[in-house]
C-alpha cells in the first residue's frame, strides 16, 4: 500500500531521481527509503553506479594521480529503480548479488558524514586487508580498511592499540586515517591545558600492554596517516612520559606517514621506540617545543625521505608568547644550569618536571641506540643541531640539505655525534663503537643555499590560524 502513495515517484526520469538520492545521501538511502518505497530500496541497494558515486562524493576512493573524478563512460550495471514491471516486483524480496561498492562504502567509515567522531569511527573498522575492488578507472579504491576525514579540525585523542599477533601471523592487521581529499586536508588537534591530559600524545599507537604482557600475548599493529596536520598542545613537561604529537611505541608497531603536518607546542613532534617503526615522506615536523623526531631503543627503526624538520627545540611555545612567559623560561634554564651542574642531566631533567615548562635547546632529529635512513630531506632553523646521534645510534644521510642550525644561539653544528667525543674513553674502558653517520651515495649540503626559498614553502600553522582554531567552537 504504501508504494501506491508515492506513484509519482514513477513519473521522475532516471537521471532526476539519482540526483535526488545522491542529495538524500548514503545514510538515508540505506535506512529510510525502506519506509517510502520497498521497490525503491531495493533497488538503491543493488545500484553499482549509486553507491560508486557515494564512494566518490565522501573521498573513499581517491582519484590515481589527482585524476578527474567525473562519471568515466563506462555502463555499470543498469541503475532502474523505477521500472516496477512485474518481473521486477517478483524478484524484489528475492537476495541479489552483493553489491560491491555499497561493501566499500560501509567499510571505509567517513568523519562526520557516518561518524561523529574518529574514534568511533576506528572501533568500526575493520583491520584485516580484503582483496582490491576491480574497477576499471582512474579511481583508487584501498584494500585496506580507512578512516576518512572529511576537511575540518577534530579535537579529539587518538589511541590505536596493537591487535594478537599469533603464530602462523604472516603480517600486522592494518587500518588507515586519512583525508577524504588530499588537496584540502584534515586537523587532529588534542590541545588543553587541563590536568586531566598531562603529557598526553595527539595520536598514540603501541603495542605494550601491562596486562597482555603478563599473559605473554603479543601484538602487531600497522597505521597509515596521511594526507593530516597533528597539532598537540598539553600541560606538563614530561618528554618521556608521552608528550608528544605522535608517539609510536612498542615490537611490530609500524605506521607510514605520508604528506603529514606534525607540530607540538608543548614537546616533540614524533616519538618512536621499544622496537618500532616508522616510514615517512613528503612531511613536515615544525615548531615543536622539544626535539622535532626521537627515534630510540636498539630495535627501533625509521626511514625518511623528502621531509622538513625545522624550528624546532625552541621550548614551549606559550612561554615565548609573553614577557611573564619569558622570564619564566629564564628561570626554567638557570634552574637547569644549577642542577645539571649537581645532580647530572637525568637528575636534572626528572627534576625540572615540576616547571610545567619546556627549555630550549633541542636537535632537529635525535637517534638513540636505533638505526634511521634520511633522504631528499630539508633539516634547518633548529635550536640546537640538526641532527643528534648517540649511544650507538646509526644514521645514513643522503641527498638532504642541513642548513642554520643555530647551536644554542650560535652557529651549531649541522650533526652531533656523541662517540666522537667520548671515543677515547670508551676505548680506554673496552667499549665497541657500533654507532655512527654514513654520507651518501648523495652528497649533502650544509650551506645556505636555496634555503630561504625552502623555509617559505614549508607548510606550517600559523599563530593567527592556530588561536582561530582554538576559539572556535567544538
């Protein structure tokens, strides 16, 4: 009964009806045309064309190369929800084919078009790869389960946890966030000062669990980001407790960044230990408060390739935004001066905690005991030196340009090694030097060239954007 009160929809041509549903959008097609019309539904439910066009419209498939995302001329099984003949009314409550695209759709969940928020959004996601949707075009369409963002700020924490890695595991389970369409973008910003967040990561992706540990499970996870700015900002100084935009902790905790903006205003830009690995190109880590990438732990690994990492290890940016702010960082340092001098730099650093407060004077990059590769990369205007190798720590630099480091407000070295000075008195005491930099096959440069006319084209949020941001409304 109910389709013969809505005949008329029998008198709307093809082409005028898809526009109409492509307005409605995938959430009502899905749960409410049932109520207006059980033809109608059927058949929007089985539309290849329809549910491709949705996949298009919230960025789930991306165009290969920035390609045109224009209906191709391809002819895709026939969208007719309206030719109710009664062939069609027979087998309407009969199960068709699945549909494939509409399987797409509802696998790849969109913020805030299917979820409000990302971290719904990634409960729902499925972290096991399925074979790649055929379609015969210029589209992309993922294999592995994704979270798009539509453009916008979203001021949220995000924690992806590690899935079981048992025996027989042939790889990690994987999930993705990325933006719906790369020429725009999308924020993940986690920037308090309440308490409640002291030294909280923006994003935190690990597989160490106190209780799995106990039980001796083990956990892999593996994260792809891109297309995103992580901006961070939280009370407390603890740079090894977590503050950070990005920390990536543990054995088989693997992301892959790719065109990413990474900035923290209270600590480092990206952390990565106990084991874990990171794989980033065509980003950019600026005006973080502490050292720009902390690569640490023996295990631990990362491959760079055509990144910026500059202005970074100026310490907490609010404390540079004021006079008060100031002079309270000039206490922070003398009060640091005093205790290195008497208690030795772990004292120090675990004591100067209770300042709230972020000194200057950290490196570009900083490796620990871990092994990282850096090519095709801009390292320049960091406070301290561009890059900081120590305790074994082993680095290959190729093709990359380390200008301007200011070295504590004086011309710093473009690399530190720590082995360098103390070489002697490891050998004196039987030590084995593992650690060290390799150049090339590339060479380096470590003048000023071409640099300035690098720094303007680094993206990077500025002051006026970030406070505009952050007065906006949830």
């Amino acid at each position: 009964s109910d389709n013969q009160h809505h005949d008329w929809l029998s008198n709307l041509t093809e082409d005028v009806l898809f526009t109409i549903l492509l307005y409605v959008g995938p959430k009502d097609v899905d749960e409410n045309v049932k109520f207006v019309n059980r033809i109608l539904h059927q058949s929007t439910s089985h539309s290849l064309q329809l549910w491709r066009e949705f996949c298009i419209l919230t960025g789930k498939c991306l165009a290969k190369k920035y390609a045109s995302t224009e209906e191709t001329k391809k002819e895709y099984d026939a969208f007719r929800p309206m030719a109710l003949s009664a062939e069609v009314k027979k087998n309407a409550v009969e199960p068709a084919k699945e549909n494939r695209f509409r399987s797409y759709y509802h696998r790849n969940p969109c913020v805030p078009i299917d979820f409000e928020a990302i971290k719904s959004a990634l409960a729902h996601c499925p972290r096991t790869p399925v074979k790649v949707l055929e379609d015969e075009s210029e589209l992309d369409f993922s294999a592995t389960g994704t979270v798009c963002l539509m453009p916008g700020v979203y001021k949220e924490r995000i924690v992806i946890q590690g899935e079981v890695w048992g025996v027989g595991s042939t790889g990690n389970k994987v999930v993705s966030i990325r933006a719906c369409f790369p020429d725009k973008g999308a924020t993940i910003m986690h920037y308090t000062d309440s308490q409640d967040a002291k030294n909280q990561p923006c994003v935190s992706i690990s597989t160490r669990d106190a209780e799995d540990a106990n039980l001796g499970a083990q956990k892999g996870i593996s994260v792809n980001l891109s297309y995103l700015a992580l901006v961070h900002s939280t009370s407390g100084s603890d740079l090894w407790g977590g503050n950070a935009a990005l920390v990536v902790d543990g054995a088989r905790a693997q992301v892959d960044m790719n065109s990413c903006v990474v900035q923290s205003h209270s600590g480092r830009g990206i952390v990565v230990t106990n084991q874990a690995e990171l794989k980033i190109s065509a980003s950019s880590v600026t005006n973080c408060a502490a050292t720009g990438f902390y690569l640490g732990d023996w295990g631990s690994r990362a491959h760079v390739s055509r990144c910026n990492f500059i202005r970074n290890g100026y310490g907490t940016r609010e404390s540079l935004s004021s006079d008060e702010g100031r002079q309270e960082l000039e206490s922070v340092l003398a009060e640091w001066a005093r205790l290195r001098a008497n208690a030795g730099v772990t004292d120090a650093a675990e004591r100067i905690e209770q300042f709230n407060v972020v000194p200057p004077g950290h490196s570009g990059i900083y490796i620990e005991g871990a092994m990282c590769w850096i090519e095709d990369s801009l390292i320049a205007s960091n406070c301290f030196t561009g890059t900081t190798v120590v305790r074994n720590g082993f680095l290959s630099l190729s093709g990359c340009d380390i200008p301007q480091n200011t070295g504590n407000g004086r011309v710093g070295h473009p690399i530190s090694i720590e082995d360098d000075y103390d070489v002697l008195n490891n050998r004196l005491q039987g030590a084995r030097i593992r650690g060290g930099v390799v150049e090339g096959p590339r060479p380096n440069d470590y003048s000023n060239t071409k640099y300035e006319e690098k720094l303007r084209k680094t993206p990077f949020m500025t002051d006026e954007k970030l406070h505009s941001i952050l007065d906006a409304p949830v």
